[in-house]
C-alpha cells in the first residue's frame, strides 16, 4: 500500500526523508440511497441546465467564482504551482512545551515514519524532543492544502498532530463563562470519593463503540428476516436533590465486597460432632 505523503522534516540545516502512514481506520457503516420501489441503487449524476446534458467526470473543471456567476478555470498545473518545492517537506519553524499544544488544536493524527538511510537522524530529533518535553511546530503542503502540524514524540515514535488553522475552533471561554455556585465541603467530598470509586486504568476495550454494535445486531436480524428488537434507551435521571443524588451514586458506585460466609446451624452441629469422635 503506496504511503500517503513522502518528504522530508527540516529543522535547522537537518533534514530527515520519512513517510507519513495514517493512524486512523474507519469502522463507519455505508449505507446507500435506494429507491423504495424497487430497493435499486441510486446513480449520482452530472446535469447541467445550460447544455441541458447529463455529463461525465472527465467533461468538468474546477472553477473559483470571483463574481457572480463568473469563474475562473483552474487545472492541475495551477495547484501544482501553488504547492512549489513545501509540497514535500515538512518544515520545523520552532519547538514548543508540549503541555501548551491544546486538545482543541488538535485535527487528526498521522504516523511520521523514517525512509531509509534516516534512521539516526529520526532518531535524534525523538529523543531530543523526548528529553526536552518539546514539541516541533511545522508547516507543510498535502493534497493541494497547507498544513500546520505537531511533531510529537511518543514512545513507539513520531507522531504527527494536525492542528486547525487559527480561526477554526473555538476557545472554551468562548463558548462558556463558568458560573459562581456555593459548594459544600460534604458535597465535594462525596463528589471526590464518587470519582474515587469510578477510577481505573485507562485501557483501549473503554474505547469501544456500542452503538456500532447494537446497529450491526439489528442489520444482523432483518437479514435473518427477525423482527430487530429495540434496546431500552438509559434516560437521564432527574436531579431534585443533589445532596440526595451524591449519597446514592456513592452507595451505586462502592466496590462490591466479597461475600462471607455465614455459619448455618446445620453446619455447626456437623463440626461439633465431628470434634466428639475425635475426641
């Protein structure tokens, strides 16, 4: 399978030829349009109204509309020379703590891979960013669109953090202003001892997604001709107390403890006579 981007890192006067191989396998269900008649597939077509001609892939350009309904066409040499020499190299402009590259910068993720030759170079640039806690900022061209990314090290490697360009995401005192409430120290104790109870180490099978696997249950049983059964949808309960809610989320959440044994009469009488023969 061909890589999905290869170039060159550049810092300084180093540069280290690598690959970039996503990180990411899509596990979404495809559904297709049919039309219920007679559950045929839909065909998307091209028509246009001027011509009035349906017509195919290769008969259309792309154009940008610089006036009303006014464009000017753009081929692949024009995005080519857009991209000049940047479309294949990723270039470091500066290290930053790695603790300040935010979870809301953060697009998708994309293995940075070493070619060969570029090993100790690769190498270098890990454990320099490793020992450094820094991360590397950079710029680069894929697919005719600029990228801002984060070369982070990892244990396994270089991993690299597409970041939305400035102006795309929002930041959180954007969207909410935290309000002043009263809190009770007995309210937050049984808050803490609630998180207490729900801690555990974080591991991947926390990560798997139910709703996939209700849906593919239920395509399961239309094709074996059943009737789908509907899953009892948890609805949020209704807090009227919250001191009430705290006290019965700790009792729910409690570690359950191993059950002891109890002594029947029954059993008791049996050890005492077995003592007597001993005796």
């Amino acid at each position: 399978m061909p890589s999905l981007w290869s170039g060159s890192i550049s810092f300084g006067l180093v540069s280290i030829p690598v690959r970039l191989e996503t990180a990411l396998t899509s596990r979404d269900l495809a559904f297709n349009f049919l039309h219920k008649e007679c559950l045929q597939r839909i065909n998307q077509k091209f028509y246009c109204a001027t011509c009035q001609k349906y017509l195919e892939r290769s008969d259309l350009v792309r154009g940008y509309e610089y006036e009303k309904d006014h464009y000017v066409v753009m081929n692949e040499e024009d995005f080519e020379k857009a991209e000049g020499e940047s479309s294949r190299v990723i270039d470091v402009f500066g290290f930053v703590q790695s603790d300040d590259v935010l979870p809301t910068y953060l697009n998708r993720t994309y293995y940075v891979v070493p070619q060969e030759a570029a090993e100790k170079a690769y190498m270098l640039l890990l454990r320099g960013m490793q020992e450094t806690s820094r991360v590397a900022l950079a710029r680069f061209v894929m697919r005719g669109k600029e990228y801002i990314g984060a070369i982070a090290p990892s244990a396994g490697g270089m991993l690299l953090h597409i970041l939305f360009h400035k102006g795309e995401f929002k930041h959180i005192h954007e969207v909410i202003e935290l309000p002043t409430v009263d809190i009770r120290e007995k309210e937050l104790q049984l808050a803490k001892q609630i998180i207490e109870n729900l801690t555990d180490e974080f591991s991947e099978d926390m990560l798997i997604e139910r709703y996939r696997e209700r849906l593919m249950t239920i395509i399961r049983q239309k094709i074996e001709g059943k009737t789908a059964l509907v899953t009892e949808q948890k609805r949020p309960a209704k807090v009227v107390d919250l001191m009430e809610a705290l006290k019965r989320s700790l009792e729910a959440t409690a570690p359950k403890k191993p059950a002891t044994r109890i002594s029947t009469p029954v059993r008791s009488e049996v050890r005492q006579e077995k003592k007597r023969k001993r005796a």
